[in-house]
C-alpha cells in the first residue's frame, strides 16, 4: 500500500500534486466509497464541507489563515472530479481515477492548481506549502479508504 507521489511545475504552467495507493478492495467498494463525496471530503481533515447537488463547499484552516474554496463536482471519465468556482487559486482542479489491479485498486488523486488569486497570501503560502499540505490531505483520504475496508 505504498504511495508514489509526484509534484512539481508542469509544462501547462500549472502546479502538479499527484499521489497513488493501492486499497484493498474491488474497484466497485472503492468508487462508492469516493463518491459518497461528504464523507469523503471530511477525511481529508477539512474543518467544513458541505454539498448541494454539485456545489462543495470546503473550508479549511491552514496556519494562519481560514481557506474558502467554492467547488463545482464535474462529470467525466474520472471516479470524482472537482474544479474551483471561487476560492484562493486562479485556477484548480481535483480529480481521483481507479484501477483494479492485484491485490485490490488502484486510486490516483491528481491536483492541478495555478497560482494563488490573493496577494497577500501568495507571497506567504508558496506552492512547496501548497503542495505538502495537499499531499496531507490526499494521504488522509487515502488512509480513510483503507480504514473503510479493513
């Protein structure tokens, strides 16, 4: 069940978190468990989270500051996928992908992002800080996957 993790500036100009874990079970288990987004989301560690149809909500408190980002679920290929509607980024999206493989799923998050929309903030939240704590939270949900099924 180890991760593999990628992060970094990609040729779209964009910032890259991108995680991978194996979870223990079928790919059915797994998506119903990802798109149950409520609970899902929680597990990451938000302080808040609310859904109205296809509108998510997250509020999160990072350090110092309180983080409001007013989301948008899109329908694709992708198990989830979520995209900024207003929130700190000029740009972000989030999107979770499964794959059967032995010993269970696959699931990779991958989180496109583009520089922060608030100047004050993007001179003191960089995206290595960006990055870490996302890398948190893809971790938490993960794990909370693994809980689910253990």
């Amino acid at each position: 069940m180890a991760n593999a993790y990628l992060a970094g500036h990609w040729p779209s100009g964009m910032e890259r978190v991108s995680l991978t874990r194996t979870v223990p079970a079928n790919p059915e288990t797994v998506t119903a468990l990802i798109t149950d987004v409520e609970p899902f989301m929680l597990a990451a560690g938000f302080d808040e989270v609310t859904l109205d149809g296809d509108d998510l909500g997250i509020t999160n408190r990072v350090g110092l500051f309180e983080i409001e980002l007013d989301l948008e679920i899109v329908e694709t290929d992708a198990v989830l996928r979520y995209e900024q509607r207003q929130g700190i980024f000029e740009s972000m999206m989030t999107e979770y992908t499964v794959e059967a493989v032995d010993g269970g799923t696959e699931v990779t998050a991958t989180t496109e992002y583009s520089a922060l929309d608030l100047p004050v903030l993007g001179e003191m939240i960089d995206s290595t800080v960006i990055s870490r704590q996302r890398t948190k939270e893809l971790n938490k949900q993960f794990d909370w996957l693994v809980e689910q099924v253990t």
